[in-house]
C-alpha cells in the first residue's frame, strides 16, 4: 500500500487532552481520531490491526467449536427489565423511540441470547452449542479514559456456551480457557491467569490479566507460574494457587474473562430442555468475553518505546515499511515484494529523511527497509526495535520478513 492511498496522517506531537500512552500513540500515529471521551474512529491503519486481532481470535474460537452469528446492538428494554437489569446496571446506555418503545444499546448480550435459544433449544440432542459474536458494546462510563482500554463504545468478542450439565460445561469451560491461551500468545501478549469474584453470576471468574502500568486492576501474582488473584478476593494471607510461591503485587489490565452463569438467565427466559427421560431441566451454560479493541490498546501500553509503537507481527497493519530516500528507487522493491505477498506499506511521500524515518518508528511496523543512491542495488532492512540495520538483496529482505511472519 502506497502512503498517499492508505489515508495516512501523523501528527508532529501526541495530543494534549490524551494521557495514556496508547492513546497518545495511536492517535500521533494516525491509527485511531478521538470524536469523544471513550469514543475513537479506527482509521485505516487502526482498523488494520483490530481486524488482524479479530482475525486471531475468530481462528481460535472456531478450533474450540464456536459458530459465529451477530446479534443486534439494539435490545429491547422488555429483555432487560425480565432479567431485572434494566434499573440495576448503572452503564446500562437507555434510548426511546420517536415511535414508542425503550430501548438500550446492548454492553452485553445475555438478554438476547437467552430468548434467541429458546427457539432453538427443546432436548438434550440440541445441546451442547457454543456461539459467539465479535460486536460493538456500549457502556455510559462515568470516567471514560486511558484511550481504547476504558471506553463508551468499544468492541469485544463475547461467546456463551450452552450444556446440559454443569461436567459438560466445566469441560468446555477449560477448553476455552486454553483457546485464551494460545490466542494471547499469538497476540504476543502474556497473560496472567487470575482468580475473581464472579459477582452476580458464579463464585468465582477467571480473567486474563496483563501487567502494565496504566492498568486499573491490581492483582496478586505468581512470577514463577504466571498465575494470580486479583484484589477483591485476595485477604493478603494467600500464596499461589498453583505452586505455592509468593505473590507479588503489580497493576494489570483484564483483557478477557470467563465465567460459569448460574441458572439465573435460564430461569428468566425459562430456557430448558427435556433430557432423555422426558425431565425438564434448565440449561447450563458459560460466558467468555474477551476486548479486542482493549487487546489493541494494551498491546501499544506493552510495546512501545520514547519514539513510538512496536508491533508484534501477528497484528501489525504492514510487515515491511518501505522508506524511499531521494530518486524514485522504491518502485522497483515495493513491486516485487507485492508479488509474492508481503504486506508493506511504500512511503514514496515527497519528505526529509529524517520525517519518514520519524513516522517509520512512531507508527512502528516490524520492520523498516530503506531504498536511496546509499544503498545501491541492496536495501537497508532493520527491525523497529534494533538499532542498526543491515543491507541485504531484494531477495533476501523477502525471505527474512516471510520466514519470521509464519
């Protein structure tokens, strides 16, 4: 993709009213443009990267044997009132019809799921059925902020499994949990395993935590495991869960969590089965969700460094940043790279050395190739977070970027 055609704009200075580091980042680097406080368009760069996370997560949710569907943003406020959540949760966003009717803008979607399977659900042979969606949420943050990781309107991925036994559904329960796994380490993220208060639903949740500074949890961690508990539930006596060693006290962000769910929605929507003595029972089920644009937003909280954003190359929007100093010596190299499927981004802008090699590290794409009358036939190819480059053939740069990307 060529600079001019991909909408591009950085800005010389991060934005004043932005205090996280994605934020900054992400906005400087024309990824995301603020409307409002916790709202953000995902520009083509930004929308890039979150489909590529998207992607990710889809590819893992479907090995766990999710079917994907779209549920409506708009709920009607009869579903919510049935649950009895329609005054009890404060974030809830509420909106009327010029033509009748309340309606609230869906933050989380057990109220349409639940009728939604009474149509599909009458025996135990339905069952079990794991279904999710990748959907804009909407939530009336009081103190929306930190960029993309506290927001009014957001995306998330959010699955719910139904079961005809609490056996099944805690097997499918680690199933997924070990799908989080494997997605979190493609994302290149590490993940802390945390014990929480389920609140509401369950005893206890299980979220997915990652240490960061701009975090707004606090948990309680295990360095040599990699597990932990998060605050609400830790008495300060407790030691891991896992191996027994100490824990260590750190600020985190919670990039996903699952959750068994009582009978409470079942018994709601009345949402039973009939097993295969002819009883009627209700439905057990489980909840997983999981912040895609939230992943986006801690990945640059996690990689970066004082001159930008560094990619992990699952999720960075181009694998190559092909920078064009002097004559037009770029065209050559950025056409035999899209032949052969590299995905890079060609700044043939007519700019100082010195302001595409800037924009090169703000933006952060994993790898940087330099094409000018210096380098001669070769290219100048370094990775975001070396700090030397080395000169290699077309041919060469080719093999390295493909090789690592796989």
């Amino acid at each position: 993709m060529r600079w001019k055609e991909n909408a591009i704009k950085t800005l010389r200075q991060a934005p004043k009213d932005e205090e996280s580091v994605n934020s900054k980042f992400l906005t400087q680097a024309g990824f995301i443009n603020k409307l409002g406080a916790g709202i953000y368009t995902f520009l083509p760069l930004g929308l890039s990267v979150l489909k590529k996370i998207e992607n990710i997560v889809c590819e893992e949710m479907n090995r766990a044997g999710g079917v994907e569907l779209l549920m409506p943003g708009l709920h009607p406020s009869e579903n919510w009132q049935k649950t009895g959540r329609w005054d009890s949760f404060d974030a809830l966003m509420k909106t009327k019809s010029a033509f009748g009717g309340e309606y609230a803008l869906g933050p989380t979607h057990e109220e349409i799921i639940y009728p939604l399977m009474g149509h599909f659900i009458s025996s135990y042979k339905d069952l079990p059925v794991a279904l999710y969606q990748i959907q804009t949420k909407f939530r009336d943050e009081k103190r929306a902020k930190s960029g993309l990781m506290r927001c009014r309107e957001f995306r998330m991925k959010d699955l719910y499994s139904f079961h005809t036994t609490t056996e099944d559904r805690d097997r499918y329960y680690e199933s997924i949990r070990k799908a989080y796994l494997k997605i979190f380490k493609r994302l290149g993220l590490k993940v802390i395993e945390t014990k929480a208060s389920g609140g509401t639903f369950s005893e206890l949740s299980q979220e997915f935590q990652v240490i960061t500074g701009a975090g707004e949890d606090t948990i309680y961690y295990c360095k040599k495991c990699g597990n932990g508990i998060n605050k609400e539930v830790y008495s300060g006596k407790e030691k891991c869960l896992i191996c027994g060693g100490v824990l260590e006290e750190g600020q985190a962000v919670e990039v996903g969590n699952i959750f068994p769910l009582k009978k409470k929605f079942a018994e709601d929507f009345n949402l039973k089965f009939k097993d295969k003595d002819g009883e009627s029972k209700l439905v057990e089920a489980g909840c997983y969700g999981l912040g895609t644009s939230r992943v986006m937003g801690t990945i640059v909280e996690v990689f970066n460094d004082e001159r930008g954003i560094i990619w992990p190359e699952s999720v960075a929007p181009f694998q190559v940043h092909l920078v064009e100093l002097g004559k037009k010596k770029g065209e050559v190299a950025y056409k035999k790279m899209f032949a052969v499927g590299v995905e890079g981004l060609y700044d043939d802008r007519d700019a100082s050395a010195g302001e595409k090699f800037a924009d090169a590290d703000l933006i952060g794409i994993p790898y940087r190739a330099v094409v000018s009358e210096k380098t001669g036939s070769k290219i100048e190819l370094k990775e975001r977070s070396s700090k030397t480059g080395k000169l290699m053939k077309i041919e060469e740069v080719i093999r390295k970027v493909n090789g690592n990307s796989r």
